[in-house]
C-alpha cells in the first residue's frame, strides 16, 4: 500500500511538472499575440505617406542650371555693330593704306575722340562702330585727307558704363564687357546664379542719351528708365534667344532670392522651406518629401494653401485633397513663395492612437506579471 501511495504521489508530481512548462508556453504565446494587436492596429490606421523619391538637392539643381546657363552663353550670338559707343571706350581705328591715322583712341569724357591731321575733334558717343567708321570716312574725304578713305573701327575695351551683376548669383560683380554681353553670358561670368536664386531676372536699364537720333520714337521710349523681367526657364528651356536679351553699358542685373514656402500641421518635419531654385517647379507633393512626409494623424482630405491676396492682403484659403494627389487622382498643386500648407490633424485618430499606446502599456504589464506568477 505504502509503494501504490509513492506511485500515485509522483506520479502527481510528475503530472504537475509536464502541465507547468505548457501552461507557461500557451501563456507565452498569448502574451505576444496581445502585444501585436495593438502595433498592428495602429499601423493599419496610418495614412499614406509622401512618396519615396525626393526632390534632387539644390545643389544638384543649382549645378545643372548654371551648366546650361554656360552651354547656352557660349552659343550667344550678338552682333557687335549695334553696340552704342560710349564716353571711357577704347577704340581700334585703322585706315587701310594710312597707317600715320591708323590707331587706338580712347573716347574722352565729353564723347569726342581726336585723331591727327583732323581739324576737329570727332562726336563718338551714341554711334554704333558702323555709323563711326562711315562718319569719319566721310570726314577724310572732305577733309582732303584721302581721297578713297576705307576705315573699320573696332571695340577694343568698354568702360563707359559697366554692366553690374548683384543679388543671388555666386559672384556679384561689375564687368568691363570688351564685347556686347548677353544676359546669359553676364550670368556666366557671375559664376551663374547661387542655390537661393529664384526664378526670375531683372534687368534695370537707364535712359538712354538720345539726343543724335532722328526716331522721335525711340528718343520718348528712352526718356525713362525701363525694366525687363526674363524668367529663367523661359531661357534655359525653350533656347530662344528672344528672352536671352543683349545688355548694354549701365545695365543692372539683378537675380531675386527665392521666396519661402511653409508647411505646418500634421507633418513630420514642420518648418519653412526655400525654393531654391526649382525653377517654378515646387509642387504640394515636393514640399511634403521635404518635410518628411504626413503624420498617421493627418486628414489628409481637408489640406488647405493659405494664399496671400496681392488685392486684399488677406490670406484665401485653398482647399486641397492629398489624399486623391498621392493616389495620382488628381493633378499635383504648384505652389508659390510665402505659401503656408496646412495639414490638419484628426481628434479621433489622435485619440485612437493614444488608447492603442495605453493598451500595449497594461497589456504588457499584465503579460509580466502573470509570467512572473507562473
């Protein structure tokens, strides 16, 4: 009887030693299934996020614009006889067969040059090379100097009114263009526009000195100063040397800094973004890359631009749908400097998110404790 009593008593024993190792393997497993719902639930209740690819870094984008500004300066083509000669020139003057009136002389203050064995000095500013060398031809020929007078004038330095290069460009400068200079070309010698340019450049132009020109036309039109504002991309895309305009001596070229565009609200990264550069190009969906995409709390439908009104001051209200944008359903938003993108965020997710970060905490609690009983 005693021996049956030991049987039984460890066979009891042994019974409770196999259930334990099952019984703290099942709970094991549910304590991680508990623990994976919650995580589970809360990625299922995220948003979709900004698209993986990002817009190039300005750098690259400044790189590749200033290339193209160089490539397509060397392909300007100017013609140099419609530069409008000016007081401080330096000109080459070369009479064929005559070299005792062949040389270079240098407009004076006042706009004359001299040469020898001319009676009187000679009126250079507001001619063309072309129109000076025809005078002074004409000169030597009344003037019984020489009877078949062939005569070239060429620019050899120009210094009467220096063409200025400011704002975001990598070099600000003055140039002491020898030649006629093209936007393009004055860009390039800047060393093209800096990574905080904008898209736009303006060129400022003094009245020109009319005073020898017969088109009353053109003397009203040059009463005044005159502006030209070239967007870059119409340049650089489209190669027309129509936008690619000539600069003449005492013309300011300015290149804008780039405006801000901010984007607030359920965002990862919230903050003010510069357009540097992108050339007009700075769409919502960029924007959101840069600012490291939506939150899993965004309502994505009820986006809104905050446009300032240049009439009334005020800021409209643009509503946006992002959430048909990122899913290709409609066309992406081109935004504007001093744009503010707000991406509201949801109550209800917010506070789904919150109970689901409560729950993970007690349930993993609850799963230690009843381990640590076990």
């Amino acid at each position: 009887m005693a021996m049956r009593g030991g049987v039984s008593n460890l066979s009891h024993r042994k019974s409770q030693g196999e259930l334990r190792p099952a019984l703290y393997l099942s709970t094991r497993i549910a304590l991680l299934l508990l623990l994976s719902v919650p995580s589970t639930f809360s990625q299922q209740q995220k948003t979709p996020q900004a698209p993986e690819s990002t817009p190039k870094p300005m750098s690259i984008v400044t790189s590749e614009t200033n290339d193209r500004i160089a490539q397509l300066a060397l392909a300007s083509d100017v013609r140099q006889g419609d530069y409008l000669i000016g007081a401080g020139d330096l000109l080459g003057i070369d009479v064929f067969d005559v070299p005792e009136l062949s040389r270079d002389v240098r407009v004076n203050e006042t706009g004359y040059i001299s040469l020898p064995l001319m009676p009187s000095k000679v009126r250079a500013t507001g001619l063309t090379p072309f129109q000076l060398q025809d005078k002074l031809a004409e000169l030597l020929q009344t003037n019984g100097l020489v009877s078949t007078p062939q005569v070239t004038v060429s620019l050899k330095e120009q210094h009467s009114q220096p063409i200025t290069v400011i704002g975001a460009v990598k070099n600000p400068m003055v140039i002491q263009a020898l030649r006629k200079t093209t936007l393009l070309q004055a860009l390039s010698e800047a060393g093209g526009i800096s990574p905080e340019a904008g898209s736009t450049v303006i060129v400022t132009r003094d009245a020109r000195d009319v005073s020898d020109s017969s088109d009353s036309a053109d003397a009203s039109a040059a009463s005044g100063p005159q502006t030209f504002t070239i967007n870059l991309s119409d340049i650089l895309e489209s190669g027309d040397s129509h936008f690619n305009i000539p600069l003449v001596g005492g013309d300011v070229v300015s290149v804008p800094r780039a405006g801000i565009i901010y984007v607030v609200g359920a965002v990862n990264k919230p903050g003010g973004f510069l357009l540097e550069n992108d050339l007009d190009r700075m769409t919502m969906l960029k924007m959101l890359s840069l600012a490291g995409g939506t939150t899993s709390t965004a309502k994505m439908k009820k986006a809104v631009i905050l446009r300032k009104n240049p009439d009334t001051g005020q800021r409209d209200q643009v509503p946006v749908d992002l959430n048909k944008i990122m899913h290709m359903k409609e066309q992406d938003v081109q935004l504007q400097a001093n744009d503010i993108l707000f991406v509201p965020d949801s109550a209800g997710l917010k506070a789904l998110h919150r109970a689901g970060d409560v729950g993970l905490a007690v349930t993993t609690g609850v799963g230690i404790v009843a381990a640590g009983r076990i």
